[in-house]
C-alpha cells in the first residue's frame, strides 16, 4: 500500500471524473489519500469531497499564494474547522517567495496563525517553502519553542539545509514527481540522506506529473511512480518504500485509522 499524503482533489482539472481518479488510485494501490485545503473558503467544497470518499482525508488551511485573498482567518478559526472528523492536518500554509502572489508581510501572518492551530489541534502542520527556507526555519523554530508542534515541508524541492532544519524540529519531508525529472540530481542527492522514518510521498496533484507522465495532469495513481523512483535513489525495493512511508504517514496523520488491512 502506498498514501497520497497531499493532492488537490477539489481542483476543477478532477471535476468531470473525481470518481474515476480515486478509483484508479485504488487499483493501483493507494490506499489513503489527503485532498489539501488551499482556501478557507472553499474548505467546505474539500470537506465534502473527502466525506464521500472513505479513503480519502482533507486538511483545512490558506495557500501562501491566497494569504492576502482570503478571508482575515485567526487561529481559533482553524481549530474549530479542524474538528471536522476528517481533517487531519492544518494547511497548506507556508512562505512563497518566487511569486509573492501575496505580501510577505501578510504571509508571515498567516503562517503564523496556522503554526499556532497545528500546536492547539495537535494536528500536523502543512508547509510549503519556496525561495523562502530561512524565514520558513526560523518561523518553525518560534512556533516549536512555544510548544509542542509536528509536520510536513511537502513537495520538497529546497536543499540541505532546510532538509535538516526541518528533520531538527521533528518535521518530516515529503517528496513528489519532481523526484522523478532528470536534472534533479540535487533533490536526488538529498533523498538519499533522508532517515528512513521521515519520509513521505505525494504527488501535489493535478500538477508536477512525475516521469513518464510529465506534461500530463497529475493524479494520485501516480504517486506509484516517484516510490519507484525513491527506491531507486536510495537503493531498497519499491515494497520497502512502500512500507516505511506508508509507516511515516500513519505515525505523523495519526487522526486517521489504518485501512483494516494495515491494522
């Protein structure tokens, strides 16, 4: 079995076949799928799609792109939608610094609002870091030295040191198709340093379509392709990819049950 631990199954590319696209996650072997929050308000739309799906599981958050589009979200605003039984995490949420679709200012704001309701749910935070990995360490290590926090740097693209920042405050690392392009042989040389227990996979779907799909719509079926890819990077069998990752995402998104075969 292998999880999807972060797609966007509430975008309208998945619209006209939603029902086909989880379908064939499941022949495929991906049991468990988390469709990600990137507006509060449209959090109802995603929270509804995983409640007709059993094996898919939502977040509920603000996109840094959206921070400045959003409605002004506190934190007991997150916490109280995050009691949703099929939330499991806070986000996506994060620092984007190469678009800068929204304030910075503003995105620290919201971020930070987010950190907090990760620390009150107990939920594990989302986090999307682009040209941002100073500030995105440094806003981590405030939000843990208030109290006990836990999460996510999806879609891993950065280098070592947010890597290791991130493993330092108990995050775990997540990795997608982009795993899989050819000229990621940094990304590459990354993954194969990364412990074991601290690895996750996703596809961050409908984009980012791994090898030999890319330049397709990405879908959760897909994420098949960048386990195979990590077993190679780091030189185990795809099953043992499958496994331990599996293992990481039941222990960090620990809100959702094992599938009975799991149990």
């Amino acid at each position: 079995m292998l999880v999807d631990s972060h797609c966007h199954l509430d975008f309208p590319d998945f619209a006209d076949e939603r029902d086909a696209v989880v379908g064939r996650a499941l022949d495929a072997g991906v049991g468990t799928l988390v469709t990600i929050c990137t507006k509060i308000s449209e959090f109802p739309a995603v929270a509804a799609i995983a409640e007709r799906y059993p094996a898919v599981w939502c977040s509920v958050g603000i996109h840094p792109h959206e921070a400045a589009h959003q409605p002004a979200t506190a934190t007991a605003d997150l916490v109280e939608r995050a009691r949703h039984p099929k939330v499991v995490g806070i986000g996506e949420t994060g620092l984007d610094f190469h678009y800068d679709h929204s304030p910075r200012e503003r995105q620290r704001a919201v971020f930070r609002a987010h950190i907090a309701a990760a620390r009150v749910s107990g939920l594990p935070l989302i986090v999307h870091s682009r040209e941002a990995d100073e500030e995105t360490v440094a806003l981590l290590a405030e939000g843990a030295a208030a109290g006990p926090l836990t999460g996510v740097i999806h879609c891993f693209s950065s280098g070592a040191y947010l890597a290791e920042e991130a493993l330092k405050l108990g995050f775990y690392i997540s990795l997608s198709g982009i795993l899989t392009f050819r000229k990621a042989t940094a990304l590459q040389a990354v993954a194969r340093t990364l412990p074991a227990d601290r690895v996750l996979v996703e596809t961050d779907s409908p984009y980012l379509a791994p090898v030999p799909h890319r330049g397709k719509r990405n879908e959760p079926a897909y994420v098949t392709e960048t386990a195979r890819v990590l077993a190679e990077t780091r030189g185990v069998t795809p099953e043992e990819i499958a496994r331990q990752t599996t293992e990481n995402f039941f222990r960090l998104f620990s809100k959702v049950p094992r599938p009975a075969a799991q149990n």
